[in-house]
C-alpha cells in the first residue's frame, strides 16, 4: 500500500495553476479585483502606472540613432499598401 500513500501525498502538493497575468478581457469580469465605488478616485486625478520606475524608462529621445526606427521611403509604402511584392 505505500503507493497509494504517495499519491495522496502528491495531491496535497499539487495545486492549481494561477496566472500572473491577467488580460484585459480577464480584469473586466472578475469584480473581486475591482476596487469599491466609494474609494475610486475622480478620473482627473488617475495616475497612469507602469511598470516600470520612472528613473529607469528610456524616452524615445534618449535613444541612439542606431535604435530609432528609420522613416519609410516612398516605394516600401506603396509596396505596403498594395499588399507586398507583386509577380
């Protein structure tokens, strides 16, 4: 019978997966991770909060040129629009 003892033993340490993330779509329908009405804050005083600290974000002026994203030429726009390369 030792077998079956540790199957039990593996169903106490097994738990169920919970996600870190959580989509948009997720947020929305889960009203327990929601905060009260009473203690939202007026829209006008909402902080957008990141991720990231401010002191370590990167604007996109600080960027080397070599990381910029070069602007498009004329013919890869209209290669774009017609839909790529045609035969």
């Amino acid at each position: 019978m030792p077998p079956a003892r540790a199957t039990i033993v593996m169903f106490n340490v097994v738990r169920k997966h919970v996600p870190l993330i959580k989509f948009r779509s997720q947020l929305k329908r889960s009203p327990a991770t929601q905060t009260p009405t009473s203690s939202q804050q007026p829209s006008s005083t909402n902080v957008v909060k990141c991720s990231i600290p401010p002191e370590q974000a990167v604007e996109y002026s600080e960027l080397l040129p070599k990381f910029k994203r070069r602007p498009l030429t004329e013919e890869e726009i209209t290669l774009l629009q017609t839909g790529g390369l045609s035969d």
